[in-house]
C-alpha cells in the first residue's frame, strides 16, 4: 500500500503523530517508526522542529509533518508543501480511518511536551491515547553515577550491554500493533534508504571520506591532532580524497585540519546546508564522526563509518545499526561521564579519547577501500 498515491480511497488504520523535535539524528532514526507505522496501514504525522524540517522533508514514507519553533510558531507540511493550518487539518481530517488518532512521545521532554498542548490549542488536535518510549533514562544516570565514583581510568574488558533505542521504539508500535489487532509486518530497511538524496548534487570531490571532528560537548570530540594524523594516514594509503565537514562553532576544527594545504582535502566547515551535508554522507566512500548526527546519517544512508565515543557510551542506546558501522570506545572506568556531553573530565586528560588509535580506525578502514 502506498500513502502517495490514491489517498482518497485508502482507509488507514490510525492517524498517528510521533513527536521528536531534537537532535538531528534522533529525528534521523524517527525514519525506522515512520516506515514501520506506513507499512502497516497507518497514517504517520512527524512532529519536529524548524532546525530538522530537512530531515522530515526526505523522509521517503512520511507525507505530512508539522514543524515546531521555540516560540511555538507552527508550520504544517503536506506533500513537503506549506499549508495554512486550516487546510492541513482539511486534509488530515478527511482522511477514513478505523481508529481515532494517537500520539507518540519519542522524546519525553518538556518541549516535546510543550508541543502536544501546542497541537490541542492550535490545531484542535485530541487524542485517543498518549504513548511514549522508555529511553532509559535512570538506566544512562545510573551508569554515569557509577563512572563518577571511579577512582582509577582502567579499561574494563566488557562493555554494558547494548540495547538499542531502535529496538525500544519498535517494540513500542509492536504494542500499538498488537492492541489493534494488526498483523504485525516487518519493512525490510534494507531494501531502500529510509532518507532521499540528490543523485545529481554536484560533488566539490570525486571519490572521497567524509570527516566530521565536532560534536555536542568538548568531551565528545576525539582529539584533532588524532584527526590530522588519521588524515594523512589515509592520504598516504590511499587515493581517497577528504572533505571535513561541520557547523559554525567548529570553523576552528576545519581550518586545523585543513592545514597545511592540499588539494585532495577540502574543508566545507560551516560551507553547507543540512540538506547538502546528507547530500555530501550519501555519496561519501566512508564516514568518520563522533558521536554525532553524522553516525545516524550513514547509518540510514548504509555508509561504512567510525564512529568515535568517548564521555557518552554506546550502551546509552545511540547507536548505528549498519553492519558496516564500527564503534570505536576504549570503556574505561570513568565512561560515560555525561549524558549529552556538557561537562569536564574529571581527570583532566580526555584518555577515553585520546587513547583511540588513528592507526587502528584506518586498519578497519582498509577493508573498503
């Protein structure tokens, strides 16, 4: 069944808005819900923010979505096309359904739930329930409480297990599934990337790795001399070319590591938009990131990647699920010491980062060269 076609004549099980107004790539795997919910006959509705209206926009099974501001200036999507907020609700509400609306809370904060009185008020929106997902809060606080009391920056041998945010969500519409009695089908996610991208963006590089050494919180960033090495690693053992890229905050990052010149390396730090940006990871060879938006992104667009953690841990849930992702974190014992990265090592050494090895993410690298 197919949302973007013959919509007039198609009786959905449900209208269902999923709320996620922040980070980027927390709206990025809000993609994996949105096909799950469209495959099995329901009508998703993306609640997210102005600053991820892109990422929404792409969304391959998502047609309408509603984008929320700070100071609560609403704009109502259908068809990737502003509408007035009268005629959006025109359309959804002619929309034949078994079931009244719903609401899903993948994010559980005051601003998300800021945003769903904003509906009632604006929109007139009532629901017949309210869902959210356990993203295990007291579970991350617990872990970085036990890091906090470290006495030592030991490496431990096993990391906490990993359960995976995806996993949660899904289980999650599972339940909603199950509640109305819908033969749960399963979307093979590899079938096609849940994102679109420009085939045709003109590429500044042919054949290049994408490098992205900024991140939330100073302590989320592997070392940029680490980088700069890692770099001419692969300068020097391969023919790829290297495009770094990043936001406003990160200038200094780019101009770093751009430095000495070199034509095979080009630095679009704060050069490009959200939408070329993904444009940029679509095409890329390999990804290398933080723990930032960027895993997500090759995740979603199934890029090879390094993805370097260090003050935040995998076992928070955050995670790529592309086979072809690896996971690069040292866990000693004073990891995870934050949830988003707003604070100091309390050593004052960052050695969860700086004991990464740029030789070691190239051996891995290799294998898709």
């Amino acid at each position: 069944m197919s949302i973007l076609t013959n919509i007039e004549t198609i009786k959905f099980e449900r209208v269902v808005y999923i709320t996620r107004m922040t980070a980027i790539g927390d709206v990025i795997i809000t993609s994996r819900v949105i096909t799950k919910l469209k495959a099995n006959g329901y009508f998703p509705i993306l609640v997210t923010s102005f600053a991820t209206e892109e990422i929404a926009r792409r969304m391959h099974d998502l047609k309408a979505y509603i984008c929320i501001d700070k100071d609560n200036d609403i704009k109502c999507y259908y068809d990737s096309k502003i509408l007035i907020k009268e005629h959006f609700c025109q359309k959804i509400n002619s929309l034949k359904t078994y079931k009244d609306r719903i609401i899903i809370d993948l994010q559980r904060t005051r601003r998300s739930k800021r945003a769903k009185k904003l509906l009632k008020k604006e929109l007139h929106l009532f629901f017949e329930n309210s869902l959210f997902v356990n993203k295990r809060t007291l579970f991350r606080l617990f872990l970085i409480m036990l890091a906090y009391f470290s006495f030592g920056q030991k490496r431990r041998d096993k990391i906490k297990e990993i359960v995976r945010i995806h996993d949660l969500q899904d289980n999650l519409v599972d339940q909603i599934l199950k509640y109305d009695k819908v033969n749960i089908k399963q979307p093979n996610y590899d079938d096609y990337s849940l994102l679109s991208f420009n085939k045709d963006y003109h590429l500044p590089l042919k054949n290049y790795i994408c490098i992205f050494p900024g991140a939330s919180g100073f302590i989320k960033m592997w070392p940029k001399e680490n980088f700069r090495e890692l770099i001419q690693l692969i300068l020097i053992n391969s023919n790829n070319n290297i495009i770094i890229c990043g936001s406003k905050s990160e200038e200094f990052l780019g101009e770093y590591l751009a430095y000495p010149k070199n034509k095979r390396v080009l630095n679009l730090v704060n050069k490009t938009s959200l939408g070329e940006t993904l444009d940029l990871i679509s095409h890329a060879n390999y990804i290398i990131s933080n723990d930032s938006f960027a895993g997500h992104a090759a995740d979603i667009y199934k890029k090879p990647a390094s993805v370097i953690f260090g003050a935040t841990s995998p076992s928070f849930g955050f995670v790529p699920i592309f086979r072809n992702i690896t996971l690069e974190y040292e866990n000693i014992a004073c990891s995870p010491c934050t949830r988003h990265g707003q604070s100091d090592c309390h050593f004052k050494n960052l050695k969860c980062l700086k004991d990464i090895s740029p030789i070691s993410i190239l051996q891995k690298m290799k294998n898709f060269f």
